[in-house]
C-alpha cells in the first residue's frame, strides 16, 4: 500500500536509526512510502500552546500535502507525539467548516486546501488496522521467543481517548500488546506503560521530567522486562538518551534497552540489529540481541 | 445505551479497604452484589454497603454526576462511581471483576474516602478562587457582554470532584505541583473580564516553580474528567495569556521553551534539537547559548551530547546545524507565519463551545454550551 509518509522532526534529527529502520521494514510490509519533503514539523502541541490557528494551519498545511500524493491511502507518522498534536488540530479542522475555511483561506497563498476527513494512522496503527496482525505473523522470519517485552506508547496516542478513536473495535490503547504477542515475544505490564516519559518537561523541571522516565523504566525492570518498545521518538529521547541521567535521579541502575517500533518489527521479520540501527542508543541492547549469533532472546 | 428492561446480573465489586487506625495493612475486599446493568458502580457500592457491609467508606451524594463527591479509581482510571456503568466497568475490567480503589495523589482517609482538603482544595484556595473587583460596585450586578463569558463556560462546569487531581502525573513526582483543578480555577478568573488582577494571578502561577509550567502535558486530567473541562486545554489558555499576552517570564524556562519552540519551526521547518537547551535556557535567539545559565545547562548535557555523537546516533552536522525544509516551503511556513501573528486577536476555536457541524457540508452559527465534541472519561458515559 501507498502512504503519505509524514516522518517527523526528531526521526531525522536526533533517532536517525528510527528513520532509517522504518525505511527498511517497510518494503517488507508492501508499504511504499513517499516522504513528505515539504511539510514542517506539528508543533508537537508546544505552538497551539502559544496560537492555536498558527498550529491549526501548519498542520493543515501537512493535510494538504498528503492529500496531494495520488495514489496514497492514507497519511501515515511514526511518532505518538505528530499523532496526538495533528488530530487535536484536525479535529478542530473537521468539525467546523467555517473555521476550515478560514484556515484554507490561508494556505491558499501556497495553493493548497485541505479538504476534510484526512486518515492519520501512526505505523502502530496502520499494522493492526490495515495489515492486520494475522498477516504480520506470517511474515515473523524470527520470532521474538522469549524476549519479554514492556510496551511504552506516549501520551499523545492514548489519550484522549475518544479524539484517538479508542474504542471496543479499536482498542488502540492495546496494540501494542497485541503486536509484541503477534510477533512471538512476551508482553511484560509494568505500571509506566501509559504514563508520560516527561519529555514536554524536560527543560522545565529536569527532575521531575527525569524522575517520571527513571519511575517508568524502573517500573518495567522490577517486572522482569528485557527492553521496552515504544512509538514516539520524543519518549525514546527521554528514555534511552536520558536514561544515565535518569539512573541518578532515581537512585538506581536501570540498563533497560528501548526499542523503536519498527526496529521490533524489523528484528522478528529478519532484519539485522546493525542494520536497524540498534547500536546507535544510548543504552544498548546486548541483553536481547546476542550480538555474536544475531539471535533474538534474553541472555541467560 | 443501555436498556431499561435488562434484567438484573451478578457483578463482583473487588475494593480496596483500608483503616488507619486498626493498624493493619490495606487489602482487597470483594463482593458480589446484583443489579441491572446500567445501574452504576455506586448503586454496587451502596448494595455492598447494605447487604454485606456496613463499613464500607465511600463518600457520595447526589448520585447524578453534579456533586462531586464519589470521586474513585475504578479499574485503574479516575472518574465518578455514579457516572460508570456496571456493565462497562467490567468490560473493561482485567478479570471481569470490577476494581475500585480510592484517588491517587491524596492520603486516603478511610477505604476509598480521601483528604480533599490535604491536596485538593488546598491547591485550590491557592489561586485566590474569587473575583477581585475593587472598583466601584455596579448598583445592582456588572454588566458585560455574554461573548466574553461564553469561554469559562467550560471551565465552570467543574464540579470540584478530584479526579484530574487524582491521576495527575506531573504530581505523581512531584506533589507540590498545583495541579490541574487549581489552574483550571485560575482561568475561570483569569478569563471573567470583570476580574481586575489578571496579570497578578498570571504572574504568580508563572513564576511558582511548582505552578503554570510544571504541568507535563499529559492529559490524563482531560480523559479524567467526567464534565469536559479539559483542565489542560485551560492551563494552556493561562500559558498563552501569560506568554503572548503578558509577557510574563517564568523561572522554569516554560516560556522561553515556548518561544523558542515556534521560532526555531519558522526558521527551519523543522525541529532545530540542539537549539532547544541553550534557548529555553539563555533566551530565544542564536547567542541564547552563550548566557550562563544556558552555558551552565550545556556543560551538565555535555555527557549526553558527546555520547550521542559517538554513537553515531547525532552527527555532528545536525547538531551544529539542524535540518530545514526547502526554501520554498520555507517560505510559505513564514508568510503561514506572518498571516495569523499579525492579527490583533487570537482566534480561538474551542469545540466545546461551539460544537460540531451538523451538516458536513454547512456550518452553523456559533453558539454556546450546545453538545460537546470532546472526550468522555473511560468507563463513563459521555455527557452530551
């Protein structure tokens, strides 16, 4: 399938390796994505925090580009984070046409509309609902057997719940669970696994934004986790990249291994660690990739 | 949706009961008790309560979702036990039986009773929640024109009950934080134009280290909610008064991250990362880095940054340079920019008051307090 590829700001800044896995799982999933070059970055819910039609319209702006790839299904993102901050904007987007128009009135001067009703699925998303987790296992080239496994989803994909469509038929706040089970690994529930990483605080209160990602890690090592996965980038930066900085807030040592979505996918439908990017964190993941036979599985 | 005529089920209520002063731990307390459906988790507790229990804490009242009293955690979520259907609650139960544990982040004073005075109102009556008019007094009431009250409609309809306060995650590391229900207070005056101090409410909130920009924007108090006040979209109000209105600088960076945040898009497109410490830091322009206490930040992430480059995971390039979108894009996210900045007034489009469109295809006037197009708290119905 086509998508309108939005990768985010951070995927090609500070997690190139996130960048770079998705390129390379994709092809394996029948995704052919065509990168939007020219939009900017969603704010992430820092700009509607200072001039809600100034994100309105950036965002809208995003819309109208993907609107524009024929053949493209949908819009697809690889971060919680542009999922959370565009629907907010879309939602308000789509429920009043007058505003709608104002806002098109706007990316006019570029000659763009945004018509109403975009789909903007993040990859997680778009593997349970459009792939399907039935097809994904059949895919599994290495199952991920016996790697315990805690889901990290990000604020921004779980809530508000109904803006996020959560419902009973998509229980969007579970996939993630579902996927790791799909993919053959162990689904490890820890207290943190929906809570905030405190990324949006990180330059407003360092310890407190440091002491929530230590909790969560914490949390997800006293259940016997081997790494986490998570969908946003923005929460791996204040999981991995921050986790020394973390350990000392909290008082303990964590290694705790944080895992991109696709680099989880890519790993159990063969891929190579090096090649998804793996030794490029922070904290790297020895305890799940055996290095010397590349195989999945926790050490002894 | 639930049918009247559902004939009355079996549910088992699983609740943690604690008594301080037996001197023993807290502990599960199950029960089942039956009724029809979607009666409420409240309506079991009280059966509980009646039939198998007299001692079981909970504190409740009107049993109509307007009191605020019977505030709880059912199945991990905050939200009301009036307002949560038994049978949704044990759907959405691990174990098909239903679990209800008094609020977080409040010393629980008996089973699921909580001290609302300890935390909740205490962080309330920190913002001064009345209005302060000290102007001459109007012979009979202020006259002001109703677009200008029809904003804290939503914050209003708060109904005191404690459950954003409850699984606030920004108080769960750090209690002192104001909280969500405070700030929402806050703009209910910040926000009335008959109120006379609202750059000393403003400035206050700002520059507590525990107040405005403390919150960690993970709304968790908007999906806790039972009334739709989205207690973070009111701190974001109070955020963009202070910043873009006030000009208020605050001591937690909040409003120099702010700043450099919608800066660092229009120059680049893009997220400019290594901008963002020396700027919330040392001030939103270039030479941002070279003021001390952004040099100060910089030294303590040395560590981080050296590591990051040497794992190949930032190279050097984008941490000097950053990454932009083509000119011509760029150009049109200014001119985009430019556009909406220049105007004199905010324009802000708040869904709560003005609802959905009921033709896809037209819109309708605007007009306040009808429907509501934002989120219902897991387990509970939505109110309309």
């Amino acid at each position: 399938m086509k998508v309108a590829y939005w990768p985010g700001c951070v995927s090609r800044g500070f997690t190139p390796e996130l960048h770079g896995s998705m390129a390379k799982v994709a092809p394996l999933l029948d995704i052919e994505l065509v990168q939007l070059d020219r939009a900017n970055c969603c704010g992430a819910g820092v700009i509607a925090e200072h001039n809600q039609e100034l994100a309105d319209t950036l965002n809208a702006r995003t819309f109208a580009l993907a609107q524009q790839v024929e053949g493209a299904e949908l819009m697809m993102n690889i971060c919680s984070t542009c999922q959370g901050a565009q629907g907010e904007c879309q939602e308000r987007l789509d429920a009043n046409a007058e505003y709608r128009a104002h806002v098109n009135s706007t990316l006019a001067d570029e000659g763009l509309t945004y018509e109403k009703g975009l789909t903007n699925k993040n990859f997680l998303w778009l593997l349970v609902e459009e792939i399907g987790l039935e097809k994904l296992t059949s895919l599994v080239k290495r199952p991920l057997t016996n790697l315990k496994v805690g889901p990290f989803y990000g604020c921004y994909i779980v809530r508000p719940r109904a803006r996020l469509g959560i419902d009973e038929e998509h229980p969007r706040d579970h996939y993630l669970e579902q996927l790791i089970e799909a993919l053959g690994g162990t689904v490890i529930e820890y207290a943190g696994m929906r809570k905030c990483c405190g990324f949006p605080i990180i330059t407003m209160n360092k310890e407190a934004s440091l002491k929530q990602a230590g909790r969560h890690l914490g949390d997800a090592l006293d259940a016997e986790a081997d790494c986490l996965v998570t969908p946003c980038p923005l929460c791996h930066l204040n999981l991995d990249m921050q986790q020394p900085l973390a350990e000392k807030v909290v008082g303990r040592e964590l290694n705790m291994p944080v895992l991109h979505l696709p680099q989880l996918v890519g790993l159990a439908l063969g891929l190579e660690p090096k090649e998804l990017g793996l030794s490029r964190h922070v904290v790297r993941p020895t305890s799940v990739i055996d290095w010397s036979t590349s195989v999945v599985g926790a050490a002894a | 949706m639930a049918e009247t005529h559902r004939p009355p089920e079996k549910f088992t209520l699983r609740m943690r009961r604690y008594d301080p002063e037996s001197g023993e731990a807290p502990y599960w307390d199950e029960h089942t008790i039956e009724l029809e459906p979607h009666r409420s988790v409240l309506e079991g507790i009280l059966q509980a309560k009646a039939k198998f229990d007299g001692s079981i804490g909970i504190r409740c009242s009107c049993r109509a979702a307007i009191c605020g009293s019977c505030g709880v955690r059912i199945n991990g979520e905050p939200g009301l036990a009036c307002h949560t259907h038994l049978d949704r609650a044990r759907a959405s139960s691990k174990d098909g039986v239903i679990e209800v544990e008094p609020m977080g982040n409040m010393p629980v004073i008996k089973d699921m009773i909580v001290d609302m005075d300890a935390v909740h109102w205490k962080k309330v009556q920190r913002v001064t929640p009345w209005l302060i008019n000290e102007g001459p007094q109007p012979e009979r009431e202020h006259i002001v024109p109703r677009e200008s009250m029809v904003d804290i409609t939503q914050t209003m309809a708060c109904i005191q009950c404690g459950a954003c306060v409850s699984d606030c995650l920004a108080m769960e590391v750090d209690p002192g934080f104001i909280g969500p229900a405070a700030l929402a207070k806050a703009y209910r005056f910040v926000g009335d134009p008959r109120d006379e101090e609202q750059r000393e409410r403003l400035v206050d909130l700002s520059e507590d280290p525990q107040g405005l920009y403390d919150c960690t924007h993970c709304f968790k108090c908007v999906d806790a909610c039972p009334k739709d006040v989205n207690p973070m979209g009111q701190i974001m109000r109070l955020r963009r008064i202070a910043g873009a209105d006030q000009h208020i600088v605050d001591q937690n960076n909040g409003h120099r991250h702010e700043e450099t945040m919608v800066t660092l898009i229009k120059d680049y497109g893009l997220l400019h990362e290594a901008e963002m410490i020396p700027r919330s830091y040392g001030g939103n322009s270039w030479f941002g880095k070279f003021h001390p206490a952004a040099g100060k930040e910089l030294l303590s992430s040395l560590p981080v940054a050296i590591r990051g480059v040497m794992k190949r995971k930032m190279s050097i390039k984008i941490a000097l340079f950053g990454h932009k979108i083509p000119k011509q894009d760029l150009n049109a996210v200014k001119k985009i920019y430019e556009k909406v900045e220049s105007k004199p007034e905010r324009y802000e489009l708040n869904l709560y008051i003005s609802g959905e469109d009921e033709d896809p295809n037209e819109h309708v006037p605007v007009s306040a307090g009808s429907g509501a197009a934002m989120p219902s708290a897991p387990g509970a119905e939505g109110t309309t």
